[in-house]
C-alpha cells in the first residue's frame, strides 16, 4: 500500500517550489491534496498536471475566513482532512532598522499568524477522521539567527508547533516542525544568486545545498503513519549547518 494510501492532505503554497515538491510526491504515495496559493495561474495549472486527486484553491493564509473556506472545499471534494503541511512563508533581507511596522507586521501575518490559523481551523476536521498530522515548516532560522522578521517568525513556528502538539494530542492529532536549510528551490538559484549559493555550499558540512526533494520525504515521513509516535518535534535538514 502507498504510504498516504486514503489520506487527505492541505498544502498551503503549493504552486511553486518546495510546496510544488511536497504536493507531487504527496500524490505519488496515494494521497488527495489541495493545493493552496495567491498564485492561481501556476496554482491552477499544476494541480491540473497532477491530476483527479489534487485540486486547487486560491488561498491568502493570513485569512481566517480563506481558511474555512479551503477546509470546506477539501471536506466536500475529499472528505475530512487527515495532514496539514503549513508551507507558505516569505522572506525579507533588510537590517532591522530598515524594517517598517508594516513590513514587520506583513512577515508575522503571513509566516507566523498562518500557522496559528491553520493549526487552528483543521483540528476540528482531524478529529472526525480520529486524528491528523500537521507539519509546519520553519527553517534553520527557528534554530538560529538569519534576517530580523523571518528568524522571528520561524522560532515562532517551533515554537507553535510544539504548543500545539500539547494541545492536539488527546485528539490524536501530532504536530511537528521542519527546518530546512539551504534549498535549490527558484528563488535561490536563479541567475543572480547562483554563484553566491554555491560558494556558500562550500560552508555547509555536507559541501551542497539540498534538493526539494530531500525535504519533501522528510514531510512525507511525518505526514504518515510511519511517524505515529513524533509529535511536538523538530526535523532538521541543512546538511550540518546547525550542527557546527
């Protein structure tokens, strides 16, 4: 039997990069999946290229109420939910006394107040299957320092998840967290970055960055039964980096 066999999972930013990722082998292992992002072009299309069991809803996951709507489209398409991956996050390279208030804010809305959200409005959902599986993705940067803003909201991540975990664990409901390190995602090797990223890598113990890939099995493990004793946990994946 596929790993995700009957199993209906939410992935939130989904249309591109490491969410991509997750939601494709997520689909190869059996599971049904909603895909959610601001992207509704590539959102679209993508989940059309995946086929009958994943559908795609526009999603701005600092919206309560987009969060009940996404939770009501899974239900009726689907049926209750059983995984949530929290994937969607922005970034934001500026010193601190750069940062505006309303800069600030937008990063804590959209990495951290998601999470909560989220978190928050699937339990309910979870419970009628008998419990879930929540993987929120955080970062090396919610181990150790990075940007001002997404270190904040990323510690906040694992943070959360382990709150959470506390919380959801009478309704069979785990919670744990992911922190990926240095990613081959399009954002990080474009054109202009690329050369700066692999003189970094040269840094990093295992001398590369990782493949999407390698963090979307580590999600897969959570997301499944194989991980049934894990919760309020954290995983990490960055080659060594944190562990120097």
């Amino acid at each position: 039997m596929k790993r995700l066999e009957g199993k209906v999972a939410i992935i939130t930013g989904s249309a591109q990069g490491m969410g991509a990722a997750h939601a494709k082998l997520f689909i190869e292992n059996g599971a049904k999946v909603i895909l959610t992002d601001l992207n509704e072009v590539k959102g679209k299309a993508f989940a059309a290229e995946l086929g009958e069991n994943a559908i795609f809803v526009k999603q701005n996951v600092a919206s309560e109420e987009d969060w009940a709507t996404v939770i009501a489209k899974a239900e009726e398409t689907f049926g209750p939910v059983n995984v949530l991956v929290n994937n969607a996050g922005i970034t934001m390279a500026k010193n601190m006394l750069d940062v505006t208030v309303e800069e600030y804010r937008r990063i804590v809305e959209i990495n951290q107040v998601s999470v909560f959200l989220g978190m928050k409005t699937v339990a309910a959902s979870m419970m009628k299957t008998g419990g879930g599986s929540i993987v929120n993705i955080s970062s090396m940067n919610g181990l150790v320092a990075g940007a001002i803003g997404y270190t904040d909201t990323k510690f906040a991540v694992r943070g959360m998840s382990k709150a959470a975990a506390i919380n959801l664990a009478p309704m069979g409901i785990r919670v744990n967290s992911v922190h990926p390190g240095v990613i081959a995602t399009p954002m990080v090797v474009q054109e202009d970055t690329k050369a700066a990223v692999e003189s970094f890598s040269q840094h990093i113990p295992l001398k590369r960055v990782a493949q999407p890939e390698e963090v979307s099995n580590m999600v897969l493990f959570l997301a499944s039964d194989e991980s049934s004793y894990s919760t309020g946990s954290e995983f990490v994946i960055d080659g060594g980096l944190t562990a120097q």
